[in-house]
C-alpha cells in the first residue's frame, strides 16, 4: 500500500491494487440482475515490480462489490487491475451527516 496526502481533505490516503477475479451475474425474483465483483490484492512479478511492491504491502485482503447498477458493474472486467484508494472520513456528530 502507498500512503499519501489528499489534496482535498489533507488526510492520508492509502492506495492499494487489486485485480477482479470473478464477476457473478444473479437474477434475483424481481427481475433485476446483481453483479457481484470479486477482487484479490496483486501478488507476483519480477523483485522491484509495481506488483511485488504492492505485494509487500498488502499480500492478502479481499474485495466484494454488488453492483446493482450494470453501468458500474461493466466498468469491471475479468483479470484487469485496478487501483483502491482508501481516504479515512472524521466522525461526525450523528446530528451532522
């Protein structure tokens, strides 16, 4: 994972990279379809690659998305990579959300 600066809120960012390794499409009752977005932490590659870089960061995690939108779901696709940027949000009184 890589920590950095987030222009917006000046908090730590911490971004790590992920490949989809599955993508499940469910018809629920209602007629709707559900994507279900699998993703795994990046591991292997050649020593000082980005991915053994991220390895050693994060050599094990997993991701799961449902995506009722299919326009967010086909923004997927099968063994792609993809970076996740994770920005934490302060808590804030219940009054204020």
């Amino acid at each position: 994972m890589n920590p950095n600066t987030d222009t917006n809120t000046g908090g730590l960012v911490t971004r790590a990279k992920f490949r989809v390794e599955s993508i499940e499409r469910t018809k629920w009752p209602d007629g709707r379809i559900i994507s279900t977005v699998k993703l795994n932490p990046v591991y292997g590659g050649p020593a000082g690659s980005e991915n053994a870089a991220f390895f050693q960061a994060t050599p094990s995690g997993r991701i799961e998305l449902g995506c009722v939108s299919q326009a967010a779901a086909e923004n997927f696709q099968l063994g792609e990579e993809y970076f996740v940027d994770f920005t934490h949000r302060p808590s804030v009184p219940a009054g204020e959300k």
